[in-house]
C-alpha cells in the first residue's frame, strides 16, 4: 500500500509534509493494543484491548492484500476490474462476485505458486470471521475464545504467509512511510526550503517517547 503525503504551505514559505500509510498505522496500533492486553490486571480491560488489536490487525492484513491485487494487475499490465473479473473467473464466480479477503487471498496464493513459493496454510479466514461475523447470541464464546495466544497464533499464521507471497511477488507489508517522506522533504530542503516533516507511523515504543515530551 503507498504512503501519501499533504504538503502544508505556511504563510512564511516553510513546509511541512505529513506522510500517512494506514496499512503501515494499523500495523503499529495492532501492537500497541496487543501490547496493553498484556499489561491489564482486569480481564475486561485485557478484552477491550484485545478486540482493538484483533480489529487493528484485520484492516492491516486486509490493506495489504487489496493492495498487492492492486499493484499485481499493474505488473499484469491490466486494468485493476478487469484482473479482478479474470481472478473471480478462475475461482468460478460471477464478475459481479464480490471479490472478497478470502479470494484475493487464494489469487495472490496461486501467483506466488506460480512463481515457484511452497506457501504454508493458515486459518486467519476463522478468526476474523469471529469479529466480522459475530452472530446473536455467541457473546460469551466470542469473550472466551480472543484471548492474547489466539492473536499471537493469527499473527505467526497470517503475517508468515504474507512474507513467504510478498518474497514471490517482489512485494513489501510496511512501506516504511517516514523513510519516503524523510526522502521527499530532503529533496525540498535541497532547493533550500525549511521543510517539517512528521508521519503518522510510529512503532509503539516511539510513540509514548513522544508522549513524554
């Protein structure tokens, strides 16, 4: 997923830019809050905490994977609807089909097969369908199954098989949004521009750093 960036003009011709990759601040908030959960003596506090990451790590893995259909399409040198349709056709579905995680899941899977990766199995598809899903009257289940081995387990699963797909395709998770506008400001500050520049990015141990000033 990319990273952009909004350039601010101020009144007295400096610059700030802020970079933002919401792919890159869910994974950071995803370990804040799985962080937390541990730290609460009160297992309601360690739930709330819990569904906050299991929720953060779902927008994460989900970004990265419509972001790598995305860029795959334009390796592809196609339209992104149209890989889409072709995708949906291989799977035997409809073009209407709703071209679901699952299913860019499985295209990305069969490309990376393709491209000569053994990929391992995970079962991600039941945890997020736990949250995602939830139906009446399964509450106490819910509360009793999200515990921090669920997330941990969910997390070595998914974030393994992104890898062992992302080291096939050539494709990166994290974009590393400060590096890009780090790199973006240096080339302002060269024509001799004052330029601030702040992302909205920051692992968790950095973040309560900047808490502290």
């Amino acid at each position: 997923m990319s990273t952009q960036i909004e350039v601010q003009i101020h009144d007295d011709g400096g610059i700030t830019l802020v970079g933002v990759s919401m792919v890159e601040a869910f994974w950071f908030d995803y370990l804040q809050f799985k962080a937390l959960a541990l730290q609460q003596s009160s297992i309601f506090q360690q739930k709330r905490f819990l569904r906050g990451a299991l929720m953060s790590f779902v927008a994460h893995v989900s970004g990265v994977v419509d972001s790598w259909c995305r860029r795959k399409a334009t390796d592809d040198g196609i339209e992104y609807d149209e890989w889409r349709r072709a995708e949906l056709a291989y799977h035997g579905k409809k073009p209407w089909y709703n071209f679901c995680l699952e299913l860019q899941c499985k295209s990305l899977g069969r490309h990376a097969v393709d491209a000569g990766r053994e990929l391992p199995d995970f079962n991600f598809k039941k945890v997020r369908n736990r949250i995602e899903h939830l139906e009446d009257n399964h509450d106490l289940a819910l509360f009793a199954a999200l515990t921090s081995e669920l997330i941990q387990s969910a997390e070595s699963e998914m974030i393994g098989w992104l890898e062992c797909v992302g080291n096939a395709l050539g494709y990166e998770r994290l974009p590393d949004a400060r590096k890009l506008t780090d790199e973006y400001a240096a080339e302002i500050r060269a024509a001799g521009v004052e330029v601030f520049a702040a992302v909205d990015c920051y692992p968790p141990e950095e973040l309560v750093a900047l808490d502290d000033e």
